[in-house]
C-alpha cells in the first residue's frame, strides 16, 4: 500500500495540472517586520498545519500552538502582530493520510542549534560595520580559485589564529597571523594574498547535518544540507543563537573582500542529508525524484535526488542562489554533482544573476557528473558533460579530462598521468591547453574556455601530491620531499598554468598538501584534514609553494591563457613533440610577450627545441617561476633546452 501511494505521488507532481493548481511565488518562510511577523509555508497537500513558537532554539515547552489557514495555490498562512524577532518556532504538518509531523521551516532564513527548530530573525541586526558598503574587489583579468574549508583552514595550532577562533568563521576575518605567532612567515588570508589567488571558493558553509554544532572534535566536508538559507552552526562562536552565525559569515566574506578576494559558495542542491527532511516533512515526496516503482532515485549516492525539474523545486532552488548572492554578497556558486540538476534550472539561474547583478559578474560552474543515473521526469536533460556545448558560455564544468591526462586516472591509484610515468596524446594535450573547446574532443567538450575549470585536485579523491606518491614511490613516503615528486609536481602545475580556462585548486596543493594516501577524507580527523602551516613554510615545501606564487603572478599577463572567448582556441598555432614523452605548443598572445612557447618534458632526459625566428626569453623553467621579472632578462634563440622533468616556458619579444 505504501508503494503505492509513492507511485500515485509520484505521477501527482508529474503533472501539468498540479504545477497550474500550486505552483506560488509570492514570500514564503517567516517574513519579519517590528509590527508582525507573516509565517506561509507551501505544502499543498496537508490536511493541516499549526505553528508552535518557543523562547529558545532548543528545549523548553511550546509557548504557544497557533493554526495556520489554508489560502491559494497550496500554501498556509499565520500573521502575528507585534515584534518576533529571535523567537523560534516549528511546524506539525498533518498530510493527507493523517500522519502529523514536525518540522522545521525549509524556507527559513535563521535557526537553532543543529537547525532543528527555525527562527524569526530581523535580518538588519546581522549586518557587519560597513555591510551596505561591502563590495566584492573589481573583476582581474584571470580567475585563480582557491578551494577551501572553513575548518580546514584554522585548525592547525600553527595558524597564528587565536585558539577560540580556529575552525570558526572568525579565523576568515583576520589579518596579520603568522607561523606560531613569528611574526615573519604568513598564514591566514595574509599568505593567499602573497600566494596570488583571485577567488576563495568556500566548501559548503550553508546548516548542513552531519556535524553535532557543539561538538568541536567532529568533522565533515558539509555536503550533507539540512537548512540550504542559513549558515552551518558549528563554525559559528555560539551555534545555539541563530542571529551569531549569519553575522559571522558576513564578517568573514566582508573581510575577504577586503582582502581582496571574491568569494564564491560551494552549494548542494542535488540531494538533502536524509529523505526525511524538511522538505519532505512538509510535502512528502514532492521535492525528490522517485524510481518507477515508487522508491527514492539515488544519482546522488546519498540515498535521494532532488527533483529539480518540479516547479516548486525550481523555484527553491533559484531563490536560495539568488538570497546567497544578494544577503551575504557571495560572488559566485560551485555546483555539487551539477548533472543531477537539469538545464532548464542551471540557465535559468545563468540568467537570473545577470539580470540582477550584471552579466557575468557571478562566476558560476559545477561538476558536470553524478554518482549514478537519477529518475528524471522524461524531457528533462541534466546538466552534465553532454548539456555543456548548449548551455550559456558563463556556465563552467570541473574538466577531469585535463586532471587524469596530467596525474593518471582518478579512481586507480596505480595508474599515472603524464608527468608521473604515463603517456599522453598530443591531440589531448592540445586539445587540455585550448580549454577542451570546439567539437572533435571525446568526453568533455565546450563551447568556450569561459566554460572549462582546470584543475589537478579537490576536496574529492586524492591530493596531487598523493597520487604523485602513490604512482611514484613504492615505499608511499608522503612526507619526503623526494626530488623526483616535487619536478612532477611543478610539471603538473606548469601544464595546469598553461591551459585555457579558469584555474582551480586545492588549498595546500601549493606546499605538497598530503592526506597521507587517504582517498576521501569527508569524515577524517580535523588534524588529518587541516592545512599544515609548518609545511607551507619548510624548505623544499615552501619552494614548491614559490614556484605555484610565480606561475599565477605571470598568467594574468599572458592573454593567450586568459582569453576565455569561443576564438581563444585560435590562438594556438602549433604543437609538437620534441621528443618521446615532451609535448610543446606555440600560441599568439599579443600582450607584453608576442608568443608564447609551452614545453613540457616529462622524459628522464633533456629535450631539445628549435625555435621560431626572434628573441625568446624564459619565463619560467623547472626550478624557477619567476624568471620572466629577471633584470636583464634570460633570452634565447634558435634552440632551448628542456631540462629532465621539467617545463619550459617562453615568450617571444
């Protein structure tokens, strides 16, 4: 019997007729001013819906049990005079088979402890000193992102962050903090702005259900939403007053914009951390996908989908990225398993943030892949790998094609890439350098480099430096500075320099950044997690860490790789091999250098190239990233060598 209400549920939603019955746009949530507080929520079925109001975000009775009326388009209504601000409330959702439920508000903007029981929150007394003034730091001439999680960020003693603040958003707010407090070497956002990254790409900080909030020992990635419109809790000083953690986010994103960043939120629509949330508290069924037989569709891997497809989930979805965007001034949006959501929802959402903000001025791009195949209503497309060629330019997709071409295939640890003992073909390394642009180019083609994320590690699978260790040294030494590992490493980074698109990156994959061999580390220890300070600023680690300083400090001056037009792939002129396992290729650049040259030698030996007419200086080799500020400058003609390992950069004069 069960069953089979799913199924009729599932057809119910499906339909045209029920999207012309219910679907509303006008406010939902608990809308507050100081003469009353309007509460609606949206659940169409429900046979009837009470609001309860509590003193406290946790505990304690009831004060009072109010109904709420039914009114159009499916949705229930409670107006309270007077001032309401900071008490919280709930909802008991009776549906239509008699079952009563409580719940929190899907639609809330505030919330308790854990974000069970949501809050009426006066939104003007969470703003920061200066917040009408905040604005993000002027658009540059390359996007460098740096992803990064707030725990992550500040754990580690050696951060120089007061103990209280470290893995809270407070650490993001400060300025000065160095080695153990030396007073010499930076951490914090002092080191990303010596680093040289453009945007800091926050791993979720929307209320997710994983973590205990008063817990501070646990640990998790926060791809596990429980309140997409307010921020997570256990990052917050004091997690059991819902007014503290949305100011504190807003410090943290006024400060680094501040700081000169731009900082964009990695969000999860794709699926919530339990089928029992509160979105299906309030409308079962409605807002996820369900197999033929009634059962939860799991493209996911985390046991439902979102049905984004569905009108009303639309509407959630695009209201949430649009109040991201608009209350705490976030300047771009990473999507989560981005195939799961369909194209109509991604364009729409392309298309919503320029009509508001300008056109491009949120950057926007998603992992164009899902765990599995997701009961979509039929006509619907996901916007995966297949949708990038017809979707808008300004939506971007993470290019595993690039990553496994340079490090070796992401799911076999043993299997290497180019710079660590693999092979690749030319076609491919030409087509990793053009951004994967234009058709002819198999599993990841786009219409434009504006499109195309390139990167070597994420949160996801093993660090770069890992996967160098695991496919080079047998004894798995992850905290041996080896030689061999650091070349590969600086190759990789040179390849990844050299490509069309944006530049992406994991923090600390700078400084040999090491999970020691742990694939995914969602549920580690927060030691294991955390950024190592010490190793950012010892020997060989912190050279490696120079040499990724010089190679963005140079490609902003470099059109040829920062041209994210659909004619950028014309740039390139020519690619070669020089050698058994050495790729070069020639592009116009037109800026301060004419051309360019990209040689990377991933032989055991040197490679030599012959060059075009003109004087070539060196920009950048294996060692050195900062060749191109040398006074007088390093030049060539006729013939450079590539060194064992090694990349080399030039530019014609």
């Amino acid at each position: 019997m069960q069953t089979m209400t799913q199924c009729n549920r599932k057809h119910l939603y499906d339909s045209r007729a029920f999207a012309r019955s219910y679907h509303y746009e006008g406010p939902l949530g608990a809308l507050y001013s100081p003469a009353c507080t309007r509460f609606a929520l949206w659940a169409p079925t429900a046979q009837a819906v009470s609001l309860r109001l509590y003193r406290t975000g946790s505990g304690g009775q009831a004060e009072q049990t109010l109904p709420l009326r039914r009114a159009g388009r499916g949705v229930w209504l409670q107006q309270l005079d007077g001032d309401w601000d900071g008490w919280y409330y709930e909802y008991i959702v009776t549906d239509r088979e008699g079952t009563a439920r409580r719940t929190a508000d899907p639609w809330a903007r505030a919330a308790g402890v854990d974000g069970a029981r949501s809050m009426v929150i006066d939104l003007a007394r969470t703003d920061p000193g200066g917040w009408a003034e905040d604005a993000a730091p002027p658009r540059t001439a390359e996007e460098i992102i740096y992803e990064l999680h707030v725990k992550d960020f500040s754990h580690d003693p050696a951060s120089g962050v007061p103990e209280a603040w470290r893995g809270k958003y407070k650490a993001l707010t400060l300025r000065g903090t160095t080695l153990n407090g030396d007073g010499v070497h930076p951490t914090g956002l002092d080191y990303l702005r010596r680093l040289g990254v453009t945007h800091v790409q926050l791993m979720p900080v929307f209320d997710f259900g994983s973590v205990p909030e008063t817990d501070p020992t646990a640990f998790n990635w926060g791809y596990d939403p429980a309140n997409y419109n307010l921020p997570e809790g256990s990052y917050a000083t004091d997690p059991a007053d819902g007014a503290v953690r949305i100011r504190e986010l807003k410090e943290a994103v006024q400060a680094l914009h501040a700081a000169g960043f731009r900082v964009i939120m990695d969000v999860v629509y794709n699926h919530t951390y339990r089928l029992d949330s509160w979105l299906w508290r309030t409308e079962p069924w409605y807002f996820y996908r369900q197999n033929p037989d009634g059962s939860p569709s799991n493209g996911s891997a985390c046991g439902n989908d979102l049905a984004s497809e569905r009108s009303m989930c639309r509407r959630y979805i695009l209201d949430s990225v649009l109040y991201w965007a608009q209350e705490y001034h976030m300047d771009g949006f990473r999507f989560d398993l981005m195939a799961l959501l369909d194209t109509e929802l991604m364009q729409d959402i392309r298309a919503a943030l320029d009509a508001r903000f300008g056109a491009g001025e949120k950057i926007l791009y998603g992992e164009p892949w899902s765990a599995g195949p997701s009961a979509m209503r039929r006509g619907t497309h996901g916007a995966g790998k297949r949708a990038l060629p017809r979707l808008d330019p300004g939506i971007g997709a993470f290019c595993d094609a690039t990553r496994d071409l340079v490090k070796g295939h992401i799911l076999y640890e043993n299997r290497p890439g180019f710079v660590n003992g693999g092979s690749a073909r030319l076609a491919d390394m030409a087509a990793a350098v053009t951004g994967w642009a234009g058709a002819g180019h198999g599993a990841f083609r786009v219409q434009a480099p504006s499109q195309t994320v390139s990167y070597l590690s994420s949160h996801d699978d093993w660090t770069l430096w890992d996967k160098l260790v695991l496919t080079m040294d047998p004894a798995r030494r992850f905290d041996d500075p080896q030689p061999a590992l650091l070349a590969a490493n600086r190759l990789a980074a040179a390849f990844c320099f050299g490509c069309q698109g944006h530049w992406f990156l994991l923090a600390g994959e700078e400084y040999g950044r090491t999970k020691q061999g742990l694939r995914d580390s969602f549920n580690a220890p927060a030691d294991l997690n955390r950024l190592d300070w010490q190793r950012a600023w010892t020997g060989p680690w912190q050279a490696l860490a120079d040499y990724y300083r010089g190679l963005m400090a140079l490609r902003p001056q470099l059109p040829a790789l920062c041209d994210k037009t659909a004619s950028a792939r014309g740039r390139l002129l020519e690619a070669w091999r020089p050698g058994r396992q050495c790729a070069a290729f020639r592009l116009e650049n037109g800026g301060r250098w004419a051309q360019l040259i990209l040689c990377y030698n991933a032989a055991g030996r040197p490679r030599t190239l012959t060059l075009p007419d003109g004087d070539w200086q060196v920009l950048a080799d294996g060692e050195n990233s900062f060749l191109w500020q040398a006074e007088p400058a390093r030049l060539v003609a006729g013939r450079a060598e590539a060194a064992p390992g090694a990349a080399l950069i030039l530019g014609r004069i």
